[in-house]
C-alpha cells in the first residue's frame, strides 16, 4: 500500500477527500500531481507517471491548512545542444531527489 497527502480537494472512487487529507491507496493507484508521496511506493507510481507542474496548494472547503508538496516536479535547464531547443529536463524534489531526472 502506498501513502499520499492531498494537495488540493479531490474525488477518490466516488468520495470527495479534503486537501490535507493522508491517504492509504493500493500500490496501483495512479497519482496525479495533486498527490504528494510520503512512502516508497507512492514515490515509484508517482515517478511513473512523469512529470506534471504541480497545483495551487490551498484548502478550499475546510479550515484545515495544507502545507506546500515536498516532493514535486521542477524544471532544469540542459545544456544547449543543437536541435535539442524545445526539450526540458524535470527533476523530483523531496524523496524523489535521488531518482534520474526525465527529459520532454
């Protein structure tokens, strides 16, 4: 099973979860970016899923505070190669700071 904390307000299997929330899910669950991993296997799934720019973190229906994603995608820069312009490189923070970074 795999850890998550919600980001933003989401629906799960037809439940409506509160930013902030921690969530136990099956290893095969597949996280957007409005899912922060807080284990190993969340880290693996969220890995595979590839990069994505994370969401305004905010709690929107409670009073409940959300803290900012500690693992997420960022943007590196690459080297300048020809014919390589339009390419980006993406490397995870947090737990996913030691995995290789994904070239788009």
């Amino acid at each position: 099973m795999a850890q998550y904390r919600t980001l933003v307000d989401v629906y799960v299997g037809g439940q409506h979860i509160l930013a902030g929330t921690t969530l136990t899910m099956p290893d095969n669950f597949v996280p957007s970016a409005a899912f922060d991993p807080l284990d190993t296997p969340a880290l693996n799934a969220f890995y595979a899923v590839g990069p994505a720019p994370p969401p305004l973190v905010r709690q929107q229906w409670s009073t409940q505070a959300v803290a900012p994603a500690v693992t997420y995608w960022k943007p590196t820069s690459l080297p300048a190669l020809p014919g390589a312009s339009g390419l980006t490189s993406w490397q995870l923070t947090g737990l996913g700071e030691g995995l290789p970074p994904i070239v788009t």
